[in-house]
C-alpha cells in the first residue's frame, strides 16, 4: 500500500494535522497517472486495509486485556488462600 503525501514529504503542502478527504485522496492517485474508478478503488482499497488493520489491532488489545484480567484473578485468589492458610502455615517454626 502506497502512503500518501506527508509533512515529511515535500511535494505536500504544509497540512495542519488533519486527515486527507476522499477526493483528496483521489486526487493523489489520479496525480501519478491513475484513472479516476482506479484511483476510486485504491482509496477504498487503502481504507479497507486501515480498517482491517484496527479491528486486528483492537482484536488483539482485547484478547490480551482478557489474558491480564484471567491472570489478575489467579493471583488475587492465590494471594487470598496465602493470606487464609498464614495462621495455620508451620513453615517457619521449629517443630
């Protein structure tokens, strides 16, 4: 996928931050010799692949969340059953 113009990039001018609109988009295509259905569909072809990237992204961030609380939650239940066994836990004492 071909990134469009940035700040870094010279031929752009000087944007204050903001993402490009659809025909703007477009516009970049057409400027490096596509027609404008084949601009049209790179720019829906690049907003598909930005999308499904987020939702992996999101995917994932999710999945590992669920995997932290899991782990949380053994901890806390194990620390708890420390804490309850403390009096009873001869470990330490000469017997």
């Amino acid at each position: 996928m071909e990134r469009l113009p940035t700040e870094a990039n010279p031929n752009k001018k000087k944007s204050s931050g903001r993402l490009p609109n659809p025909q703007e988009m477009v516009s970049h295509y057409e400027k490096q010799g596509m027609e404008t259905q084949q601009a049209s569909l790179k720019v829906i072809q690049d907003l598909q692949s930005a999308l499904f990237r987020m939702a992996a992204a999101n995917h994932s961030r999710k999945s590992a969340d669920s995997k932290l609380d899991a782990v949380q939650s053994r901890l806390l239940h194990l620390e708890m059953k420390i804490d309850s066994d403390a009096p009873n836990n001869h470990l330490g004492t000469p017997g």
